[in-house]
C-alpha cells in the first residue's frame, strides 16, 4: 500500500490509544475500501503538546535572559497570576503565567522607557504606552514571556 497523501482519503471511525509520539485510529480507506491503523504523529499536529514543549524549548533557547539574569517577582493583583522579570546585560524578558482555570486581566508596569514588547511565543510586536503599563489579558492557564525593548 502507497503512502497516504491526503488526510481526506480516511474516515477516522474510533481512536484505538495515545502515546508519546502519536495517536493511532480505526479508519476506513476511502480509496481501496479497506479498514487500517492509522497513526497520527504528534509533530505534525499544530495543537499537540510535542508542538507546544518544542516551541517553549526553542523559544527558551533564543533568551538567555530566562537562563542566566537574574529574576525579580512582579506584584500582581491576581493570586493567580504569577509573573518575573529576567534581567541580563540589558535586555529585560518578563513571564506571566495564569495558574488558574479563568481569565485574568491586570496592568503590567514594565518603566517608563519600555516603548514595546515582543510576545516570544507568539511572535508578535505589542507597543506600550506611554507611562510604561501594559494592559495584559490571559485566558486559563495561559502565559506569555515578553521580551521588552526599550
């Protein structure tokens, strides 16, 4: 049997288990009529928690603050909110994680001379305003590590 190229040639009818590296299914081939394990592998899901861990490892890599500077806590008005500055020769990337199930909202001061951030796990540019105080908004469990720019 030739490698499948379409994910439109199955019909996933039950999933048989889980592991590390994927997730096998029942499911029927449209093309030769038959019944097949059909195994999905957690790098090329988009959602999976491989993507996920991976992409905090390569964003961990490219921030040295994380590793080597040294890391206040930041006051939050939610207990459920945890946040820390990493400082190292000169260059800022704070982290805010919501530890609990609902959303949380609260103002992030990052000082007057921070002009924008830049959202490692998102890749995405934010401006601050002046005065220095990010409006931050995080679903449950949520996080976000930004790197400040000045």
């Amino acid at each position: 049997m030739e490698p499948a190229r379409s994910p439109e040639r199955f019909v996933i009818e039950a999933t048989l288990g889980a592991g590390a590296m994927g997730t096998v299914h029942r499911a029927r081939d449209r093309v030769h009529g038959t019944t097949v394990a059909l195994k999905v592998l957690q790098r090329l899901d988009p959602g999976s928690l491989l993507r996920f861990v991976s992409l905090l490892m390569r964003r961990r890599r490219a921030a040295p603050e994380l590793g080597w500077g040294t890391s206040p806590l930041i006051e939050t008005a939610d207990p459920a909110v945890f946040a820390h500055r990493c400082d190292w020769e000169g260059s800022s990337v704070v982290a805010v994680h919501n530890l609990g199930r609902r959303a949380a909202a609260f103002d992030l001061t990052l000082g007057d001379d921070a002009t924008a951030v830049h959202d490692l796990l998102a890749d995405a540019e934010e401006p601050v305003p002046p005065g220095g105080t990010l409006p931050v908004r995080l679903e449950g469990y949520g996080g976000r590590w930004l790197r400040v720019r000045r």
